[in-house]
C-alpha cells in the first residue's frame, strides 16, 4: 500500500492564460516564471497554488497562502502572533530591518503558527516565510515553533511544518543558534509522546534550520527543486577540492540519496498529508467525536 503511494504521479492540466516575456507587466498584476519566464496574470497564478502553468516550477508561497491551501476555512487559530524578535546585540538598523519587514509582509515575525482542520483532521502547524529576513531563524522563530510543538503534545495531535529558510539569524548571534537545539529537544518530546511530525522543506530550506528540526520528520518531504543543504555549495567544493553533480542539494538529490521520504508536487501535498495522517490513525473529527 504504501509503496503503490509513494509512487504515484499525476499529471496536471495547463491554464491558458499564459504570456510571454515581451509583455509590458503592471507590478503586482503580473508575475514572471523565474525558471521559464512566461509571464502570468498573478490572480490565476494564486489560485494554481503558485505552479507556473508552463514548466510547472514552485513559485513561493506565503505563509498564509500555505495556510489557506491546506488547512479548512474558519478553523485556523493563530499561535503567538505578536510574539516578535528582540535586539540582544544592539546590532546595527537591525530593528530598523525587523519594522521594514513587519510593514512589508504584515507578519511579526518569519514563521505562523497554529492549529487548524487538514480534511476534517485537528493538526498543529506551522509555516516559514521567506519574505521576513530570508525566513531566518532568530530567538522568535524558535520559540514560536517550541510553543507549537509544545500544543500539539499537549493537545495530542500531529505537527506539520513547512519550513523556507536561509539559516540562523546572525543579528542575534549565538542565541539564535541555540534555537536549533531548543527545537530539536521539543521534537524528542513530541516523539516520546508517540505523536508524528512531518517536515515538508520548500525553497530554500538552509544552514541551520535544515541541520536541525527541518531534518528530523517522521516523514522529510520536500517540494521540486527545493534547495535543500548546510553549507553553501562554493565553501564546500573549495573544502573538498572536488565538482559537485549539477543537481546537488536539490531535493531530487536528495531524494535518489536517501535523505528525502518523497518530493511532493504542491497540488499533491494535501493529499499527500492527508493520507499520511491516516494511516497513522488520526481521523477526522466532527462535533467532537473521531470517525474511523
């Protein structure tokens, strides 16, 4: 069962509303494929999850666009939201930075939290976005996903978390790298109490987010072509004094070593988790009662 699972694929149908790159585009009305550079009405781009129509490339998502993918309308409830980064460096403009993004992105910090309905299954989750500092991880974005993690022992359900990150947070020094082990401590817990968590790594999932919690599912999925890696590939051919494969540190090359579960296609991740889930023993829930 599970081997037929793992191995589908599907093939999904092209949007005709595609245009190319010599089209004048308006910002905010328009987006370009980085990849393959069809030019898409960014209203129908949202509503394919962000997949270019063309070449099928992962585009990215914000947190809640994630949210909203996946989790069922009116049953999201936000975790810490005004939870934010403090300044234990007194680093230069950095809370000049943090303000600018806070504007930008209408998020407090580089990851949301919370509980919500996946098919009628109550899960906790939480997602990165990259738009706040790179997604990186500071003494916030930890705590944040301890706090998450922490509900969903106490409230005795799976933990999901998409994480889209450029590493820790140098602003904060050492305290944002003892976030990694504060996470990782917090998903031991989570395993003692025989609860699963699921990471799903989308682009880019690095340094040391991607050594630390990102790394440590039940299940370590990722998106296609996430990058997905520690060090940056140039430090690590002039250390090793060899030519890494042109793929390296792709989430395929991953994958084909062993270190992935699965690269899972955006339009299939729902069901994807669902069925996880399931077959784990969690079910849907309504009016209070499970349903087998």
């Amino acid at each position: 069962m599970l081997k037929d699972f793992f191995s589908r694929r599907r093939r999904y149908a092209t949007i005709p509303s595609e245009r190319k790159q010599q089209v004048n585009t308006k910002e905010g009305v328009m987006t370009k494929c980085p990849e393959c550079k069809t030019i898409m009405y960014t209203k129908e781009l949202q509503k394919h999850h962000n997949v270019c129509f063309r070449c099928d490339h992962h585009l990215p998502m914000t947190a809640y666009e994630r949210i909203h993918s996946l989790i069922e309308e009116d049953t999201f409830v936000e975790y810490d939201r005004n939870l934010i980064s403090g300044d234990p460096l007194s680093f230069p403009e950095y809370k000049e930075k943090l303000a600018t993004d806070r504007e930008k992105t209408n998020l407090n910090e580089a990851v949301v939290t919370g509980e919500g309905k996946l098919d009628g299954i109550p899960i906790v989750i939480g997602v990165m976005d990259g738009r706040f500092r790179m997604g990186s991880m500071g003494v916030a974005v930890g705590e944040k996903i301890t706090r998450a993690i922490e509900k969903a022992i106490e409230k005795e359900r799976p933990f999901i978390l998409f994480s889209a990150s450029g590493g820790a947070r140098m602003q904060e020094g050492m305290l944002s790298l003892m976030q990694m082990a504060k996470t990782s401590a917090a998903l031991h817990r989570l395993d003692e109490a025989g609860l699963l968590f699921i990471s799903v790594m989308t682009h880019p999932t690095t340094g040391g987010v991607s050594a630390s919690f990102a790394s440590l599912g039940d299940y370590n999925f990722a998106e296609p072509k996430a990058l997905i890696g520690f060090a940056g590939r140039r430090i690590i051919e002039q250390t090793i004094r060899q030519e890494l494969p042109e793929n390296f540190q792709t989430a395929e090359f991953l994958l084909e070593h062993g270190q992935l579960d699965r690269v899972v296609h955006r339009h299939e991740m729902k069901s994807t988790l669902k069925t996880v889930l399931r077959i784990h023993g969690y079910h849907r829930e309504e009016g209070g009662e499970e349903l087998v």
